[in-house]
C-alpha cells in the first residue's frame, strides 16, 4: 500500500490516505472470497508468472542522472540539538545506532530514515551529496501519485 517515501516527506505525503485504507479494505474482501472459494490455482498461476518475470536491480540516480553511490552514507548527528533521549537508536531497525553514543554509527544503515523521522530534537539528518542527489531527483520526477498494487504470495 502507498505510503509517504522514506527518503523525503515531499513524496506521497499523507499516505496512506482513505482512498488507499478503501482499497486495502476492498482487496482484503477479495481475499476473503477467493480463500472461502478455495481456487486459488489460477490466481497463484497469474502471480507466479508475474513474481518469477526477472527484474533488473534499481540503481539510484542522482539529479543529473548520473548514478548515486551512497552505500557508505549513514546519518550524522547535530550534536547542540541532541538531547541523548535515545529514540534514534531505538527506532533504528539494524541496530546501528550506538546507545551509549547516539552520534555514533556501529553497525550497517540501510537510510531508511527512521532515526531521523524519529528524532523529535531534528538532531539526526543526512548530508552524503550523492544521496542528497538522488533524493532531488526522486522529489522532482516522482511527483506523481501512485496506484495501490496488492499481491497474493503462495507460501506453501
């Protein structure tokens, strides 16, 4: 389901909306129709041709176009804003934020931005130029809202 971009709150903003939670709503009465039927051969053969359709891996693009390298970005701290209250690295998924140390990155970042989307003292951001790039483009040509697309894996 859509929600607001990780990387900036410029892109899809207020998503999910009632617009997305309806179609959410309406899939799962799908769901529910298909599991209560129990034919889901068709509907796993039409995913499965789908999900095994080889895709080639996202390279991010900086404004420019040129690609982004900013595997090694991680976030800094804005250490006269940090009040050491710790829901940084309590909100970091990885573990990479240092409790002892919050300005101090021990393990991988993946920039998911929940450090700094957490941070109520704004102390945590991003400063990597490539990164800062990719995210200028992203906000320039991705601008326009995306559909809901939902998908029905077969795990057994």
């Amino acid at each position: 389901m859509s929600c607001q971009h990780a990387f900036t709150e410029k892109l899809a903003t207020f998503r999910p909306n009632e617009e997305d939670k309806e179609a959410l709503r309406q899939f799962l009465m799908q769901l529910m129709h298909t599991l209560l039927e129990n034919d889901l051969s068709k509907d796993m053969a039409v995913l499965t041709t789908k999900m095994t359709t080889k895709r080639s891996y996202y390279k991010p693009l900086k404004e420019d176009g040129t690609p982004a390298h900013f595997l090694k970005a991680t976030p800094k701290t804005r250490l006269d804003f940090c009040t050491k209250c710790g829901i940084c690295a309590t909100h970091c998924p990885m573990g990479a934020i240092s409790f002892e140390n919050f300005y101090e990155i021990i393990g991988t970042c993946i920039k998911c931005q929940a450090c700094v989307q957490s941070c109520l003292a704004k102390a945590k951001y991003f400063d990597d130029a490539d990164f800062l790039s990719h995210v200028a483009m992203l906000e320039k040509n991705y601008q326009k809202p995306k559909e809901n697309t939902f998908w029905l894996a077969n795990t057994l």
